[in-house]
C-alpha cells in the first residue's frame, strides 16, 4: 500500500510538471502607443524690487530706479507680452506709492527699458503698462528655456518737486501679467 500512495504522489507531480510548462510553450508581441503634448507656458519666475532709493522733494530732478522681472517659458515659445498694471494706488494713469503712516501720495512712472532684450538699460520712454495709457512689453531675439529664466529691467522714476510728507516708507504693488 505503500507503494501505490508513492506511484500516485510520482504520478501526479508530472502531470503538475507538464501542465506547468505547456503554459510557456510559445510567445506572442504587440506594440505599446506612448504620446504626449507639450503646450506653450510662462511663469513669472522672480521680480525685484524696484527701488528709488530716499527722494528729496526739493530737488529738481527725477528720482530714477530700477527692478527687474524674470519669466521662464517653453523651449520655443513665441508672441509673449509683458503687461504691468497701474498698482495699488493708482489715480486714472498715474501710478503712485502710498505714505505707510502720513496717508500721502508719492507719484512714479515705469518705463519700458529701450531695447526688448534682457537686461537692457533703462534709456526708454514708452510707458509700461495697458492699463496706464501704455503698452505692453514684447521680448525678441530671446532664447526660452524652462530651466533659465530670462531678466527684463523696469525702469522708472519719481517726478521731482512733489508736495509729500516725510515718511519712512512710501509703498506700491504693481500686478506682472505674462501673456502668451
């Protein structure tokens, strides 16, 4: 009887053992779409201050400053415009900066630096912004890359000659529109 349990056992792991490789006797193939779209983007990136430094009130010349605004876009991309608003406390297209304890009002412009290149000098005269009775910013001969962000310089100045209290900090927040 114990022969016959032993047949059985033997017996029945080969039927297992050729079940088992019958399963893996051929192989067949097929292909696998992959796709994907890449679509034009720009961020903001970084800005700067832009920075005028004490003004004298009665000096008779413009108070002159400078900042930046950095994009990242897509390898490629094309028609991008830059547009500034008027700022937080603007009266109709005059920007102005708030007196952080006199309430006053300290008037400023920016301007659009004089080529559309990065980091170009601030010898323009068109007024940066849509929103100011300007124009939008139009960068050429610019190489995008997502990975190398690409610095614009604002430009602006403080009319000279202005009626305001001192006071340590006169402030203005200017919203950057990327289009694209």
């Amino acid at each position: 009887m114990k022969s016959f349990k032993l047949a059985s056992l033997v017996g029945s792991a080969m039927v297992a053992c050729s079940i088992g490789s019958g399963a893996w006797a051929g192989t067949n193939t097929g292909s696998l779409s992959v796709t994907s779209s890449v679509a034009q983007t720009c961020t903001v990136s970084t800005t700067s201050t832009l920075a005028f430094g004490a003004y004298d009130p009665i000096a008779a010349t413009a108070l002159a400053g400078t900042g930046s605004v950095s994009l990242k876009c897509t390898k490629g991309s094309s028609a991008i415009t830059i547009d500034l608003d008027a700022g937080s406390h603007a009266s109709g297209s005059q920007r102005r900066m708030l007196g952080g304890t006199s309430g006053d009002f300290l008037n400023y412009g920016i301007t659009q630096p004089s080529t559309t290149t990065p980091w170009t000098s601030c010898a323009g005269s068109t007024v940066w912004g849509s929103t100011v009775g300007g124009s939008v910013y139009t960068p050429s001969g610019v190489t995008w890359s997502p990975a190398t962000a690409q610095a614009f310089t604002v430009c602006g100045s403080v009319p000279p000659v202005q009626n305001v209290s001192a006071d340590a900090s006169y402030t203005d927040t200017v919203l950057v529109t990327v289009n694209f």
